[in-house]
C-alpha cells in the first residue's frame, strides 16, 4: 500500500505528520511512501531530506492519485475533498463530534476515514495519542510564552541590589499539558500551584512540587475515559472560592481545562480578572474551543485592568520540528497496529479501530457504530 503525506495548508501550521526518519521505518515494513513537495519546510525538513530516507517527493495531485492512505495533521477541508474518493483512507485529526458535515461529505466519497482525536484513553493506545503528545509541548510553550509577556522573572534571585522574590504560578487543569506546565515553571524557579477537578491528580501534580488546591466535598468522582467531566455549577463555585486566594496573587496563570466535544469551561470570570495583580498574565490554552477565561480571544492578546490574556491553543506549531517527530511517531504506532504485512485488519472487536474508525468505506460510523 502507498502513504501519503500531505502538506497541511492551515493558516499557521509548521508541522509534518510524518518526519523523514519515521517514513523510512514505515518503508521498511512493506509500505511505499510519498509526500506532497515541501511539505516538511517548516518543520525544517527539506524535500532532499524525504528522498534520502526512500520516500518519493510528488506535486499534491500525483499524491492523492497515487496514495491509499492519506495522512496530514488537520481536518481534510474542501479543496482536498475534490481529490479524494472511494479507495482512499484517511488519517487526521477530524473533530468528528463537532465536524459533522465533513464526516457526511467524507462518506460522500465513499472514503474510509479514521480520527486521531477519538483514540481511546486505555494504556496501550498512549504510544498513538497525538493529543498527549502535542499538549506535551503546548505545556511546555505556555510556561515559555507567560515567561516572555512577564515583567518579572522565575526564580528567586539575591543580589547586592536586594532580593528578587519568585514569581507564583497557577494552573488550572492537571492533564498532560498542566503537567508538562508545572514541571516546567518549577524548573524555572518558580512557586506553583494547581488545581483539577480530578482529585485523583493531586498526586501528580505534588509528586512535580506543585500545591494542590483542593475543593472542599470534592467526590473525585470526576474522570471519564481519563478525560474530566463537565462540572457541576456547585462545583465551579466551590473552585472559585477555593482558587481565588491565589489566583489573585498569581503573577503567571496557566489554564488548559478542556472537555471533548464540548465548549470549554469558563474558570476565570471578569469580575476575577478585575481582582488580579496589576501585570499579571493569563494564557489560555483552551481558547480554540471559546476559553477558560470569559474574556479570551482566539489568537489575541486581550489586556483588561492591566492584567494580560493570551487566548491561544500554543498550538505546537511554534516547535514544529519536535511536535512533528512525536506526531510521527504517533502515527507510526497507530498503522502498526491498524496492518499486518502492509495490509489493513479491519478488527472491530478491537477498542482502538472500533473507536477511531468514523466511516468505513462510505458508512459513517461514531465510535464504531454503524448510523447509516
């Protein structure tokens, strides 16, 4: 079978869904590989880079004519629709919760299409999950980022001048990127506190050196699929209270809370940003899908009584070389386990292709139930 790695076209993408180094391993497993030309210059891969490791540069038409499988990073949108019809398989993230009409058009084509985005959380499927890879780095970049908006610096520091106090930080969310984030600021010297609606994250989060806010008559019982639940309001007013102490001392706040399929969850409301340190800054992570914040916007800085809201997803584009290595290597994992001798399974009985598989050759199945 042919892969096909296609240049993703989205306003501000850098990165590849497969690097030079991971397409030699798939070549080396019975597959043949081409990609779109240019489709790694901005994650500093060159074309020359690609052919050196056996891959066969083509334009984007000969791509899709030639490829089975077709694999980028973003949703296929309009223009790649008109390429693609019943012997392809596609392979992207698709947001098919909230992307119904491209699944329907999908299945239009008779196309068979998988979503990165609906890999199931169980301990066998982290090697495939895009999502934990990539918000690796979108911690990291969110501590990076707050860091250079600051007025102040991390770490304590004594000189003969006086002493420089340590800026405190506060991150709300303790999945991946929250955790990648505390790691981070503490590295950096600075104070750090957290909070989650999953209690079962207070150990992971002080086992990093961070203070776990607890919310008092917190059950815990607020994970589904290693994803947090939406939150009562009962809940979100006890979390007010509870974080407000030190979401108005905090110099660097951090929110990366996001539920699936869903808006994400307003933490920080205007009337608790007016209450917050003259300078302070806000990154929030989940803008993409309208913000932790009430005030964030997607992709704007947004400065209200002199405290700064970066409304962003930090997207890993900004590391596009080590973001497009990790996606890779996801991807490689994931057709590992999806063939056998270059060769499709198609084992429903399996949890990770009943639940990544949204249409199979023209059916639209959600969650790998069939609907039509």
């Amino acid at each position: 079978m042919k892969i096909g790695i296609l240049k993703d076209h989205k306003k501000g993408e850098r990165r590849v869904a497969i690097s030079p180094k991971i397409s030699k391993q798939l070549i080396s497993k019975g597959f043949e590989v081409l990609v779109e030309k240019d489709a790694g210059l901005n994650a500093s891969f060159k074309n020359s880079d690609y052919e050196e490791n056996g891959v066969t540069v083509e334009s984007r038409a000969v791509v899709f004519k030639d490829a089975d499988i077709l694999i980028k990073i973003n949703p296929f949108d309009e223009e790649d629709l008109k390429l693609i019809d019943n012997h392809h398989i596609l392979i992207s993230q698709l947001y098919h919760k909230s992307n119904t009409k491209l699944i329907h058009d999908i299945a239009e084509k008779g196309a068979t299409a998988f979503s990165l985005d609906a890999m199931p959380r169980i301990s066998r499927a982290q090697e495939m999950d895009v999502l934990s890879s990539q918000s690796n780095l979108a911690g990291y970049k969110a501590v990076i980022l707050g860091a250079y908006e600051m007025t102040k610096i991390f770490p304590l520091m004594m000189t003969a001048a006086g002493t420089i106090t340590p800026s405190r930080v506060l991150i709300f969310g303790v999945g991946v990127a929250g955790l990648q984030a505390i790691a981070t600021a503490k590295r950096l010297g600075a104070i750090v506190e957290a909070t989650d609606i999953r209690l079962e994250t207070k150990e992971q989060a002080e086992s990093l050196g961070a203070k776990f806010i607890t919310v008092d008559g917190d059950t815990g019982d607020a994970s589904e699929d290693g994803y947090a639940k939406v939150a009562s309001e009962e809940y979100k007013q006890k979390q007010k209270e509870a974080v407000n102490k030190s979401l108005f001392e905090a110099d660097l706040v951090i929110t990366t809370a996001m539920v699936p399929g869903r808006k994400s969850p307003v933490l920080i409301t205007e009337d608790q940003v007016k209450q917050m340190k003259n300078g302070a800054v806000i990154v929030d992570l989940a803008a993409a899908q309208g913000g932790n914040c009430s005030l964030s916007k997607l992709n704007k800085t947004v400065i209200e009584n002199g405290v700064k809201i970066i409304g962003t997803t930090i997207a890993p584009e900004s590391v596009s070389t080590n973001a497009s290595d990790l996606f890779a290597k996801n991807i490689y994992n994931f057709i590992s386990h999806l063939t056998e001798e270059a060769q499709f399974k198609w084992d429903f009985e399996d949890e990770i292709t009943f639940g990544t598989c949204i249409v199979k050759e023209g059916i639209i199945k959600q969650n790998g139930i069939e609907n039509g």
